[in-house]
C-alpha cells in the first residue's frame, strides 16, 4: 500500500481541529528512549503520532517497540527499509532457502530483533515474527497530508511525485535532499532512514534535526530530517511537531545487548 486515505482524512482532522500530530523518527529497537521521549511530548487524548518507519533492529527492544506502537490507538507508522528487510527475509526463511537477503537484514541489525522475539514470546517467536511481517505489509509507503509529505527514505526527483517508486521511497539518499530545487510546492516533506551527520555537507549535525535550507513559496522549509542518530551511542531520537514545527530530542538510555 502506498497510501492511506482514510488514515490521512483523519490525521488532517486531527492537525483542522487544533490538536497536535507529532512525526517521530527512526527507533530501531530503542523502546526506552521512545518511552522516554513520548512522556516528554505529553500527548492528550487527540493527539496523534506518526513514525517514519525502522521502528526495529539494531537496538535491543523490537519486540517491546512493535508493541508499543501497536497497542495505542493514536499511534500510527509507515515502512521503512528496514520492516521491508525483515519481510523479505521471513518469507525466505518460510521457504527454507535463506539467502543474501536474510544475511544482509541479519548483519544490519536483524540479529538483535531476532533476539528481542525470542525473549519477549519464546517458543511463539516464529509465529509471532510472520504476524508481525503481515501487520509490516499493510503499512503505507507514505502519508499525504494537506501540508505535509512523511516518507521513510525520500523521492526520486526524477520522477513526478504521484508515479514515485517503492524503492526510492525506502531507500534513496543523496540524489532526494542534495536536489537543489523544492520537490513539493505545497507539502513539506519530512522523512528519516539517513542520519543528519551524514548530511554534513547540507548543515546536519550529529544528534540533531536537520531543517532544509531550500524554502517553498509560503517561508517553510522543503523538508525535515529526522534520523539523529539513535544507532551509536551518543546518538538522541526526535520527534518534530506537524502542527508547530517545534523539534522535542531525546538522548539514547537504551544499552547494546539486555
């Protein structure tokens, strides 16, 4: 799916009716710095949450974060590469022929969403992970609001921007934020999946949001980068407010291996 109008409705309703709609980056398995930074954003009972995707591997707590994210009403989620890795991979090892997929996903912190599956459901772990893959599938590419664009990875410039590709949207860097023009006039896009130190060259810097220099016609900013850097150690996960631009950051508490 790329898309979902019916989700999009109500999220435009939700930012229409004064209410606030938080955008949150990549997680990575970090549950206890996402606790952490939604008790600082203090959602009311309207208030939404959307995260860019990567919600798992690398950190030791997927499972929890899967969770968390499931479990609450408010909260709401596109794929990013890495859901897109761990789908690939489930259905390969469901065939009994695991290859450079499942090894690629593995090595690029699969091993520690393996690993919080186990400890959190046990002998139902395989089970759990398939059910988990299905609830993958089913979330949108992007989300189109009336102001807004959130995508994991970005757009081919090179493309317009209703016929874009899934692979651009999941996986693309360089060739969507160094674009020197605005992609969308009337939207600003906000995406994670690269971490604003390795947009040095733009103004990112480590730990911290990275605001477009380029502007569209009504003085925002073309794009937001959310990604800052909750992988190493130093790194923080941020939330960006869709109805104030206001930037909330918070440092990593989770530890490598639990």
């Amino acid at each position: 799916m790329t898309s979902n109008n019916k989700l999009e409705n109500q999220l435009n309703a939700t930012l229409q009716g004064g209410n606030k709609v938080w955008v949150i980056g990549d997680v990575h398995g970090h549950n206890l710095t996402l606790q952490e930074l939604l008790s600082q954003i203090e959602l009311g009972k309207e208030d939404r949450v959307i995260f860019v995707g990567d919600l798992i591997d690398s950190g030791p707590r997927s499972a929890q974060v899967i969770e968390a994210v499931r479990s609450d009403s408010r909260f709401h989620s596109i794929r990013g590469n890495h859901e897109q890795m761990m789908i690939d991979s489930v259905m390969d090892l469901n065939s009994g022929r695991p290859g450079m997929t499942t090894t690629t996903w593995l090595m690029n912190g699969g091993m520690n969403t393996m690993d919080s599956f186990d400890r959190a459901y046990g002998e139902d772990s395989d089970e759990k992970l398939r059910e988990v893959c299905q609830w993958f599938t089913s979330l949108p590419l992007e989300i189109i609001l009336d102001r807004h664009r959130i995508v994991h990875a970005g757009y081919d410039p090179l493309v317009e921007m209703d016929s874009q590709k899934e692979d651009a949207m999941l996986w693309f860097r360089e060739r969507f934020f160094d674009h020197p023009e605005v992609l969308d006039a009337k939207k600003q896009i906000i995406f994670g999946h690269t971490p604003t130190q390795k947009i040095a060259h733009l103004g990112g810097k480590e730990g911290e949001v990275l605001i477009s220099p380029l502007k569209m016609s009504d003085g925002r900013s073309s794009w937001v980068a959310l990604d800052t850097g909750i992988k190493k150690m130093n790194g923080r996960l941020s939330a960006y407010g869709l109805h104030d631009s206001s930037v909330i950051s918070v440092p990593r508490m989770d530890l490598l291996k639990q």
